[in-house]
C-alpha cells in the first residue's frame, strides 16, 4: 500500500547503498565463493615494485623490506557498463565486501599495511570484470644465511608468496609479466651490502594436509661491503701482531719491558675477538673472520712463549758462564749481567767488579766520581762505549732465537694473509 511505502522511505534505520555498489551489483552474489567456483583454478597475476630494504639482521638472522604488492584477477560478478569503458577505483572500505586472494609471505616474522594517513590499498575494477588490488607492505621475513666466509660472504635471501587456503585446484599464482614482474627502486642502498641481483621465480610447496601450492618467490643476492671490516677487525689485529714483533728488538735482560709488552698485545687482541663474537650469532661453524683473529692471536701469543724461552735458554747460558768463572761461590762477586741486574747500570763482561753489599747509585757513583776529577775511569769509558755503539751492544745482547724470529714471525705471517686473502676473496 501507499502507506507502507511511505513508512519504507522515512525508515532512518534502513541505509540505502552506495552508487558503486549498486553498479557493481555487490548485494547480488555471494562473495565468500571465489570466482568461477567448481570450474578450472583462477588464475591470479602477481608484480611487486620493492621500495626500500630496511635493515639485514645477522643476529636474527631475518631482513625487513618495504613493497607494493599488486594482484590481477577476473571476477566476472564484478563487471558492469560503462559507456566510456572506464574503471572504477576504491579504497580498502570495499576490500572486506567483496573476494580478494588471500596471498600470504612465507617465513614472515612480522608484516603490516602502511595505514598513515589511510590504509594504502587501492582496489581498481574495469567494466569486463578485470581487478586490480595493490597494497604497501612492510614485511620482515627470515633469510637463512651462511657466515662460514663472514665477512667476506654473499647472502642469497629470498621472499615467499603462496595463497593460505587455495591450493593449486582452486587458485594458479603466477608472475603477470614472467621476469620483469620484479622491479626495484632505483636508489635502493644498504650501509653494509651491495645489492647484486633481484630475480623472479616461482615453484610448488607441497603440504601432507591439504596439498600443493603455487609459490612466487622474489630472490636478491647481498654482498658485503669489506672495507669497513677491514678498519675496524683486520687492520687492527695486523697491527697487533706487529706491535708484539717489537719485543724480538728489545734487550734480553728487559724483563718488564717484554713481558709488559707481551701481555698487552695479547689483552688487545682478546678484545678484538670478543667485540667481533658480541655482534654475530652464535654459530657451531667457523667463520672466516675467526681464522684469521685466531691465527694472529695464535703469532702474538707465540711472541709471549718466545720470550719465555729466551729468558729461560739465557739464565742456563749465564749459570754456566758462572761455573766456568769459578764465581758461583762468592756473595759478592758477580758478573755483569748480575751486577746490571743488582745496581741498574751497565757493566762489561771483560770488567771484574767486586760490589759492596749496599752499591751506591750510578749517578751518585758518577758525580763523585767526577768531583775527584778523575779524568778517565773505567765506568767512564763504558758510559762512552755504550753511547756510541747502541746498535752494536744491542745485537750482542740478545738471543739467537730472537734473531731468527725476526724474520721468521713476519714471514710466515706474510704467507699467511697471502693465502687468507687468496682463498676467501
């Protein structure tokens, strides 16, 4: 009756649709079905633009990439005239009203729709039932990654697209234009990689449950940049290894000064090593960079045991000395390598020297030595043999096997960096 339809139109309750789905005839089909249901799959095209690659984790062994992620499918349900044959573009308002693929990224951690100032998807139908539906995407996916050559190592990572509930009899995931699907901002840039390659390819995952899937991956290749590895691991460890060659040109019989030196060395390179260990995960292989760390570690700890067995081959070489002199008896009679050892000067072996059981210092010895204007004394003619033939008197004191680790030591640490460098590069 009139009346009815009068109570019908002034009803506030009741929402009239929307123009656009009203062409669309959205209210006149199920949309929980997907297009063509019960016939041949439906075939649904994939491009991906990538816009950024945010971060690459080696400790977590994952990487964190921004894209637009585009799908080309036919539902017919959809179509509708147009005297102009143009399309219609929405916003995501309509996306939860009608059937969208339901692609999801394998091995994601975490992922989410940019939604700043609105969600960025964007939904375009044409008149004969074609769509488009693209979204700007943040995902963070896992890369498992190889360091058996870290630092100098390429990782091959790669992101993983397949439909959760379709499998391959209800929906056929392909690359709409075969490789130039993929495409790559042009200022794309990572602090420790070069970006190689990006490549498009696609396969099939099989599950025991519920069969096999379509899967579209997106695979790039990262090479790490050396040189910042160089500054901060290598250069200071070569450095390290040729700080403790020094102590094979320091006197014998400085005690303090090698073993100081030594132990530092050792403690320094400890360091590096762990500061390198902190910032990588803990693997159960050898990487790359612990070959050479352990390796210099291994040379500066061997110029620690060197000195060791210098000292220890010199204070055989003096006992027997004494012997010899028929020395070892007397309290107070000793020969030059004890007396520097007693009083802190330098003394001739050729000199006997018979010491009080409280010397006086040297530069009390030498003043007074020098206000009873003795003009030429022994001690005064070692004082200017010792300043004019350093060199000489430096040879003399040291050990055989500190001259032939001087050329030993860098040597074998030359062929080491040589073959090191050779292999890995």
């Amino acid at each position: 009756s009139k009346r009815e339809i009068k109570m019908r139109k002034l009803d506030s309750t009741k929402v009239r649709p929307l123009k656009s789905e009203q062409l669309l005839h959205i209210e006149d089909h199920d949309f929980a079905l997907r297009p063509g249901f019960g016939g041949s799959p439906i075939p649904v095209g994939i491009d991906v633009q990538v816009e950024s690659i945010d971060s690459i984790s080696e400790v977590d062994m994952d990487f964190t990439m921004t894209l637009y992620l585009r799908h080309y499918w036919k539902d017919e349900r959809l179509s509708f005239r147009s005297n102009k044959n143009k399309s219609m573009t929405f916003d995501g308002r309509l996306i939860k009203k009608i059937w969208v693929p339901d692609v999801f990224f394998v091995h994601s951690k975490r992922s989410f729709i940019h939604d700043t100032t609105v969600e960025n998807i964007m939904l375009r139908v044409y008149p004969d039932g074609n769509v488009l539906f693209s979204l700007r995407i943040t995902v963070s996916a896992m890369c498992f990654m190889d360091f058996s050559r870290f630092p100098l190592d390429t990782q091959n990572c790669s992101l993983e697209l397949e439909s959760y509930a379709y499998n391959e009899d209800d929906l056929m995931l392909y690359w709409k234009h075969g490789n130039k699907s993929l495409s790559t901002d042009e200022h794309i840039s990572l602090s420790q990689f070069f970006i190689e390659e990006f490549s498009a390819s696609s396969g099939l995952a099989f599950y025991s449950s519920t069969g096999w899937y379509n899967r579209l991956f997106i695979n790039f290749a990262l090479r790490r940049h050396i040189f910042f590895f160089v500054l901060q691991t290598y250069f200071p460890a070569m450095l390290m290894v040729m700080l403790s060659w020094v102590s094979f040109w320091i006197d014998r019989r400085a005690v303090p000064a090698r073993v100081s030196l030594g132990i530092t060395t050792v403690l320094t390179m400890s360091t590096i090593m762990t500061g390198v260990s902190a910032s990588m995960p803990q693997v159960s292989y050898i990487k790359a960079v612990d070959v050479y760390l352990w390796i210099s570690f291994l040379f500066v700890f061997l110029s620690v045991i060197e000195y060791a067995a210098v000292n220890y081959l010199t204070t055989i070489e003096e006992r027997k000395q004494l012997k010899k002199r028929g020395k070892a008896s007397g309290m107070y009679s000793m020969d030059a390598v004890q007396a520097m050892a007693f009083d802190g000067c330098f003394h001739e072996p050729d000199v006997d020297m018979d010491l009080s059981p409280f010397p006086e210092p040297c530069e009390e010895s030498e003043s007074r030595a020098s206000q009873t204007n003795i003009a030429d004394t022994p001690r005064l003619r070692r004082k200017r043999s010792l300043k004019g033939n350093v060199g000489r008197i430096i040879l003399q004191n040291n050990h055989a096997i500190d001259t032939y680790s001087r050329i030993i030591f860098p040597s074998v640490y030359i062929v080491f960096n040589f073959f090191y460098w050779g292999l890995y590069i």
